[in-house]
C-alpha cells in the first residue's frame, strides 16, 4: 500500500480477533480525495464490509479506528483521530471522536488506520508497533477502570498512546466509552463494541515521523494559525479561561438550559453549577489535548489527586437537568463515569427521564429530582447492570417503550439528547433530529453557538432561517473533523471583531436582525459547486493547512463538499439500516407544548424545516438522496 499524498502514511492494518490474522487494508487515494479522513473515511469501509442488519455486539460488525491527515502533523488541536462501528445504542451508524494520544502515536507506528474484526476467544489487547501489531493476553487487565488499564498497557509495553474501556464496557451498556488518556470516545457504544469483541484496550508505541508536502511553509502557516487562536476571544480568552462550562449560566439565561428533564430551559440555581464557579473554587490547572494551543480542559482536585474536570454536558444534566446544584458533587459523578467507561451525556439525559418517570409514577427507582445521595451507586448499577442498572444501561429508548413517557423522551434515533434544550434553540433543535449518529450537539452543526452563545446571534427562534444554516454548519463541522482538528478551531469562522461590537440593545437587535435575515444568502452558499469557491478562507486556515501538508488541490469548496459528501453517505447507511425520515423526529414535548405558555413560538417547528432541509440536501421528501445528488457528490457507487 502506499499513496502519492504526504500526511498520511499510506498504511492500514486489519486484524482479526477470531483467526488471529493481522493484514494489510487497501485504501485508495480516490477514497481519500472523497473523505479525507476521520469518521467519514471509516463509514466508507463500514459500507464496504458490513452486510446489512448485522447485530452490532456481533463478532460480524467491525471496528474501524482512522486517523486524519493533519493528525499528529502540530497543527493546532490536530491529536483528534476516530472510532466508528455500528452503534449497538441507535443500529445506525456509529462514531465517536477523541482529543487523545492513541491516533497521534497509530500513525507514528506507520498506519493511518487499523481495522478491528471478529471476536477474541478471552480477553485481549492490541499492541501497535511500528510496521506490525501483536495480539496481547489481557486476563489480568480484564476488570480494571479506564486508567488502571491504560497504566497497566503502559508499564508492560513501554510509553506510547492508549485506549481502554472500564466495566461498563465489558458489561455492553449501550452507551460505553472508550479512554484515550483522560479523554473520552464518549457517544453511539463505541465501548460495548471493543467488550463485546473481548478487545479491552491497545497502545500504539511507534515514533515514525510524518512526512509533509511543504514542511516549512507548513511550520509557517502553523505558526500564524496558532497566534490567531491565542488572539481570538473565543479561543484565546473565554475557552482557556472558563472551559465548556463558560456557557452555562448564560444558557439559561437564553432559556436553553436543559432543566428537570427537559421540560424548561431556565435554572435558578445556575450560577452554582457553572464555569465561572468552577473555575474560581475548583480549578487547579488548565489542560490540553497534543498541540492545543486553547487549552479548555479543566483539571480538579479530588482526594489529593489531580484529575480531569466536569464539562459542560454533565454540569447541565446532572445539575439543573436533576434539579442539582452541588458542583462539588457533580464533579465526583464525573470522575466516577469516566473510571468505569459511562458516556456522561447519555447518563446524565437517561437519569433526567428516569426521575420524571419516577415522578409520574411509572417506573419507580428512587432516582428522584433533586435527590443525591443515591446517583454515585446509580452510576456503578449502570456499568455492572445490577438492579435498575439493567434498564438504565440501555439508555431512553428501551425505557420510554418499556415504562412510557413517550412524550417526554430525550432520544433522537436512540441516542440522548444533548444539554441544549431545543426549544430555546430552533436550529440547533433542527439538527438533533436531522443527524445522523442520533441526538448530537456536533453532528447537528452545533447551531447553539449561532442562536445563544455566539457575540452575535441568530434570533433563536426564527425558523425560515434554519435549514440553509444547518446545512452550512453540518458540512463544515464535519469537514473539520475529517480532516483531523478539534471542532473548536472553527470558532475563528466567527470573526474575533465581532466580539468587540458595541454592545447597545439598538446595535444587538441591528446585528441580530442581519445575520438572521442573511439565511437567502447562506441557501445560496451551500448550494455552489465546489469550483466556485475555489479559495482559501483566512478566518478557517483548515483548508491550506491540509493543502500544504497533503499535497492535494484543496480549497474552501472542496472541503465544504467533503461535508456535504459525508453526510449523505452516513445517511445511505442508516438508511440501508432501515432507519428512515419518519426518525427525523423529536419528543412531543419539544414540538406541541411551548416552553414559555402561551407563547406558540416556543415549540419547535419541526415539520416546518424538514422538507427544506431535505431539499438543500438533494434528498427527496421522504428523506432519500436523489440519484442525481449521488452522481454530483461522486458516490453514486452507493
């Protein structure tokens, strides 16, 4: 194998648990110029060799971790690599993106991507090395938390990048995790896949370097790229300063704050849970992925020891979403979940529904709103699937069909909603239910940053304007992604002046009033061909960055249609899945019953941007990309 692009190393390896067999995966330089990387990349091979209707906790579906181009090249927050499979949480398509250290060193041991099929006989770990990867007995690591597994692989194989999952795993509770160092595959199962494959952990151990197009124009290009996040407001000031959790008051504000189970978007007690608080009582220090210059990761103290702090989503979900507030507490929660390889957001939502169902009546389990001294036990019930464990561990769709509440459930497609309370946000609420992985913040184009965190902002109710945004949000987003960096990175794409615009109620309602109405103009955008943006874009330095380290002709076009390509290939996928536009759906209470009462605009206007969405997709009205929409992105092989 090899390819006439720098960046990637050319190489990947397939290894199968069940023969034992480790070979070479062919992967052409066409499927690299359609994918570039990352998720995208993976789903093209999960297309390939998965047969439709597989049960996802069989030894048939497989595992694909991909790297990125940029991957492991220090360019800014480019330590992001993927893990995609069939998600045995929603059926559909599964991946989950990570801040750690296993891709940077998979591709230092010569590979772009290694590929996990079948099932072990007992329990074992992958050892990467540099050209070859060996089968390793992992009996005795079979047990362990996230960490105590990752330090075991460590002191056995040497220094290099791990990944391990804790009991939770190895129980397949739907919603598992994967840890890479501190940092979390978090959504879709990844987690129950590795257990139900006997696969607890691997290490990469290589030190190979990546050779680059145009290395010192690339250094250069680097430099400038880092200097302009440090000076952005976003990325410079706020993120470093108060993390995730630097939204949360101002949420609830806006009335996006998810609260007592999503049934109103305003907290009383938000102030108590968050950044602002965090990081005046609890913050010790500020960490980082490998060549983050932002810098958002929060590290607390608990018990004497240092570890990674609360985000955003379990703030908000285990805080106002429980009627908690008690940071102190929530932080402990954390670093519990993470040890046993417990997706926070997915937890954090079940439990939100579980207390309403408890308060209703039909599904007693003393998981109550505002009750603490239980959730600790609650979360090891999960990863062990003890008692009320068992149902908690398959997350809110297994729930609502066994004990009711359909109404009031927080899943799209089987995955948890976020902590975004979608009425108080239409466009973000628009890409829960059109993305494709279930119920995600990212994958739905993270329009919350748009309509109430931004300097400027969306009017976040005003619905006309949705559809063309999404799709400009979903296509950059995802490129982002595929070609290796942090999602955090596009924040630039909002220009730093904006943050420095006079902040008069006259001027904010001018500005708002604007960008909503420029929704024409966005429609526009993302229906050009790829020719005809033709250009590098300085607010995304992305696109020259994977240009004059790949050697490919690349462009802001040619990146954007890498996003518009990939989200209508993981849609043929779940599609094929039989997983249709009838799941293209939110809870009732989301779309009938308004937030604020008596306001009609408060309810999410669902029906009323699905068909214009579809249409900027080039999907037809039940949801189907067109065959003309194949044959223009190039994938009508499909």
């Amino acid at each position: 194998m090899s390819t006439k692009y720098k960046g990637y190393t050319g190489k990947a390896v397939c290894v199968d648990l069940g023969s034992g067999l480790v070979s070479d995966y062919e992967i052409s330089d066409t499927e690299r110029e359609l994918f570039l990387g990352g998720r995208y990349l993976s789903t093209k091979i999960l297309w390939d060799e998965l047969k439709p209707g597989i049960d996802p906790l069989s030894p048939e579906n497989v595992m694909v971790v991909m790297t990125a181009p940029l991957t492991g090249t220090n360019a800014p927050s480019s330590s992001r690599y993927d893990i995609s499979a069939k998600s045995p949480h929603t059926g559909g398509i599964g991946h989950s993106n990570s801040g750690g250290n296993f891709g940077v060193y998979l591709k230092r041991c010569g590979f772009d991507a290694l590929i996990v099929k079948g099932r072990a006989k007992k329990p074992v770990y992958l050892h990467v090395k540099e050209n070859a990867v060996e089968i390793k007995d992992a009996g005795k690591l079979w047990g362990m938390n996230t960490q105590e597994a990752q330090d075991a692989m460590i002191e056995k194989c040497g220094k290099g990048g791990t990944m391990a999952i804790g009991p939770a795993g190895e129980n397949l509770v739907k919603y598992a995790t994967i840890a890479s160092q501190e940092r979390m595959h978090g959504r879709t199962g990844m987690g129950a896949v590795m257990g139900s494959k006997n696969l607890k952990g691997m290490i990469a151990t290589g030190s190979l370097k990546i050779d680059l197009h145009k290395t010192e124009e690339f250094k250069g290009h680097i430099k400038k790229w880092v200097k302009m996040l440090q000076d952005h407001p976003a990325t410079g000031d706020s993120a470093p300063k108060y993390g995730t959790a630097g939204f949360l008051t101002s949420l609830s504000i806006k009335n996006a704050l998810p609260t007592k189970n999503f049934s109103s978007g305003t907290f009383k007690d938000a102030y108590m849970i968050g950044g602002e608080r965090l990081a005046d009582e609890f913050l010790v220090k500020n960490m980082g992925c490998l060549s983050c210059p932002i810098r958002c990761g929060r590290v607390v103290n608990i018990d004497g020891r240092e570890v990674k702090g609360p985000e955003y989503e379990i703030l908000s979900l285990l805080g106002s979403n429980m009627l908690i507030n008690d940071m102190e507490a929530i932080i402990r929660w954390n670093y519990e979940a993470d040890l046993l390889g417990i997706d926070t957001i997915s937890m954090g939502t079940t439990m939100g529904f579980a207390a309403e169902l408890d308060e209703k009546g039909l599904w007693k389990t003393g998981i109550q709103f505002g009750r603490k001294d239980n959730i600790s036990q609650v979360i090891k019930d999960i990863a062990y699937r003890k008692g009320i464990g068992k149902d908690l561990a398959e997350g809110v769709r297994h729930l609502k069909k066994k004990y009711g509440g359909q109404d009031f459930a927080p899943e799209v497609k089987g995955l948890e909603i976020p902590a975004y309370e979608p009425r108080g946000a239409t466009g973000h609420a628009l890409g829960y239910a059109v993305a494709n992985r279930g119920a995600c913040h990212l994958d739905g184009g993270y329009m919350i940053y748009f309509e109430a965190t931004g300097p400027i902002t969306l009017n976040a109710l005003h619905w006309r304007s949705k559809p063309s945004w999404v799709v400009l949000d979903q296509n950059l987003l995802s490129a982002v992604s595929a070609g290796g960096n942090c999602l955090f990175t596009a924040w630039t794409f909002v220009p730093g002046i904006a943050y420095k615009t006079p902040g008069s109620a006259v001027m904010s309602k001018i500005m708002t009033a604007m960008l909503t109405h420029s929704w024409k103009l966005i429609e526009w955008t993302v229906q050009l061909p790829e020719w005809a943006l033709n250009i590098h874009l300085p607010i995304l330095p992305h696109t020259k960055a994977i240009a004059l380290a790949t050697g490919m002709k690349f462009s802001y076009g040619r990146y954007m249609k890498i996003g518009d390509r990939g989200n209508t290939l993981e849609r043929m996928f779940n599609l094929r899945e039989g997983i249709t536009s009838a799941e293209d759906r939110l809870a009732r209470r989301f779309t009938h019953e308004p937030q604020q009462p008596g306001n009609a605009n408060t309810a999410v206007p669902l029906d009323k941007m699905l068909q214009k969405y579809y249409r900027l997709r080039g999907w037809d009205k039940a949801g189907v990309p067109t065959r003309k929409t194949l044959k223009k992105l190039k994938i009508s092989f499909l």
